[in-house]
C-alpha cells in the first residue's frame, strides 16, 4: 500500500478562502478590519521569514497588519511597555512576538504580558487552562492545524488511539489536550510519549493515528508504525542545499519507508508547516469578532 498524501498547503489554500470571505463579510456587514501586530526582536533569517510570511498571509486575506521589527539588544522593559501598548490599542486585535526571543529576555513573563483576549498563539496560561477545561478561545495554531488536517482529510478521530510523539507545551501537550476534548473532530484515546518513554515502539505500533513532534530527524521508521496508520509528521529539519541554494527539509518521520505501510501521511514541506499560519489568521479574526462581541 502508497499512503495517501494529506497536502497541509491544499488544505491551508481551502481555510484562507474561507478566511478571506470572512474577513470580506465581517468588513461589510460590521464595518469592521480584524489587524494582527507582529514583533520581531533581531534578524535570526528563520524568525524573519516566519514574520514575512504571516505579514504577507494578512495582506492577501484582508487583515490588517502592523509589524515592529526592533533591534535584537532591545531591553525588557522596552518590549513589554511595547505589548502593553498594543494591548491597548483598539485597532489590534491579535499580537503575535516571535519566538525564540534573545537570551535576556524573559519569554514567559513577555507572553504572560499579551492580554489573553490578543493571544493569538494561544501560549497565554489562561488559554492554555481554557483549553485544559475544555472551553477555549484560541486553540495553539501548530496543533489546531494538525485536528483540521485530519477532519478535512476525513480521518476518524473519535474513538482512535492516537499516539503523540513529544511533549512540548506548543505541539505535543496541546494536540493531545485538542483531540482529548469531548467534542466533535476529537473523543480520540490518546497517549503521549517522551524521551522516558519505556518500549516507545510499542506504543506507536498502536497508534491508528500517530503524531510526531520529536523535532528529531526521521526519528520514525516504518518498524514503529501500524499497517493502515494516519502519519502527521510535525517535524522541520534542514538536511542539506541543492545546487541552487534551496533548503532540503526532513521530518521526524523517515518518510519513503513510511509511506509504503501508512494509510495516509503529511510530507515535509507541504504538511503541517502550511496550516499553523492559517491557523493564525483564523484566531487573529476570532479574537476581532470576541473584541466586537460577535462571538
Ligand atoms: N511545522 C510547524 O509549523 C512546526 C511548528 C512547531 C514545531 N515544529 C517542529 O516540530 C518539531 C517538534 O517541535 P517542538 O517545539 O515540540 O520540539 P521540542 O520542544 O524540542 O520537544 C520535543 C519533544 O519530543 C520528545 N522527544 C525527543 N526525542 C524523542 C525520542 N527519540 N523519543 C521520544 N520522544 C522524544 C522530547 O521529550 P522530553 O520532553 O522527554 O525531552 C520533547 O517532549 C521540531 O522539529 C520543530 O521544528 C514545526
């Protein structure tokens, strides 16, 4: 058996279409721009793609965005009188700081700063704790990304064992606490592993569906997965360059021995990387309509 490839960039083209007539409906019908604020702290190129990409992500659906780009020796006390600022500031609906932040900054006591009604990332704790009791507002965007792969791809969840590879509070933890929730696109059984897990093979061969985010690359062979499985490969790694220059990327998931045992799989690129930033986009325009009490 080939798995089916579940295409996150089709998919992601899908939910921003939707996203666009939303935004279209929310500006004619209530008069209203949802606007996203990005805030990058010095030039590592990863962070600066990832902010351009989201910047140009709002410009196509009609999203209002503002970016501050400041110099990586900003002090905290700059940064967060900054997100206090934007916190008050009524044309803002979401703020996003890119992460990781440098060394001297307290990344937890700057995210713990974005009001949880802007926290678009969902790293908020209140957030986090809404999720927990199973009322969230803003749903972490990797992990949300990850239910919406699988519901628009048909995939069964309830009632499956899904087994997550990682524990990271922004993939592993939430995309087990989203498919644990007693609702629709969920009701999964569901297992976390880490690096203590005893015999982590056994547990991944009884995965209907098994979701890596061991940020390790091709961590998964085709030994430690179910005949049939759904594969969600999270994982981004850099291997190499062609003779062009290009990135060559890997996931934590050996993709060619995999994909001949899988029912379906995400391929890297073109997988989950793809979703998270429409997930973005999606809790930007929720956090408007909560602002506007629209929802
Ligand atoms: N596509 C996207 O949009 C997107 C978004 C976020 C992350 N990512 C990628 O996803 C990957 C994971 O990211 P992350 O932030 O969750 O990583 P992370 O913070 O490094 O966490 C990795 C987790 O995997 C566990 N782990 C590592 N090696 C393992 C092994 N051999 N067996 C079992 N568990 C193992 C670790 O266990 P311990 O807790 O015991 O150390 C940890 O909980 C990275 O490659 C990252 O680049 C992609």
């Amino acid at each position: 058996m080939t798995a089916e490839i579940i295409s996150g960039k089709e998919i992601a083209k899908q939910i921003s279409e939707e996203l666009k007539q939303e935004v279209r409906r929310l500006k004619y019908e209530h008069q209203m721009v949802p606007g996203l604020a990005t805030v990058l702290l010095g030039d590592d190129p990863a962070s600066q793609v990832y902010v351009n990409s989201k910047v140009k992500m709002c410009e196509s659906l009609g999203i209002r965005s503002s970016r501050y780009d400041l110099p990586s020796e900003t002090n905290e006390a700059t940064l967060l009188e900054l997100v206090a600022r934007l916190n008050k500031d009524f044309q803002v609906h979401g703020i996003l700081v890119q992460l990781p932040l440098p060394e001297h900054i307290d990344e937890s006591k700057v995210l713990m700063t974005i009001d949880p009604g802007k926290d678009v990332d969902g790293f908020h704790p209140v957030n986090v704790g809404k999720l927990m009791i199973g009322e969230p507002d803003f749903l972490p965007c990797t992990p949300h990304g990850i239910q919406q792969l699988l519901v628009r791809s048909g995939v069964e969840i309830e009632g499956a064992d899904v087994v997550v590879v990682g524990r990271s509070n922004i993939v592993g933890k939430p995309v087990a606490n989203i498919l644990l929730q007693k609702k629709p696109g969920a009701n999964a059984t569901v297992t976390i592993c880490h690096t203590r897990t005893r015999d982590m093979a056994a547990h991944t061969r009884r995965a209907d569906i098994l979701i890596v985010a061991a940020g390790k690359p091709k961590a998964i062979n085709a030994d430690m997965v179910k005949d049939g499985a759904v594969v969600i490969d999270v994982g981004v790694h850099r291997i190499g360059k062609t003779a062009e220059g290009k990135s060559i990327l890997c996931g934590d998931v050996d993709f060619e021995s995999v994909k001949e045992k899988a029912r379906a799989i995400t391929p890297v690129p073109g997988g989950v990387g793809p979703m998270t930033i429409v997930m973005l986009m999606t809790n930007t325009i929720k956090a408007a309509k909560m602002a506007a009490g629209l929802v």
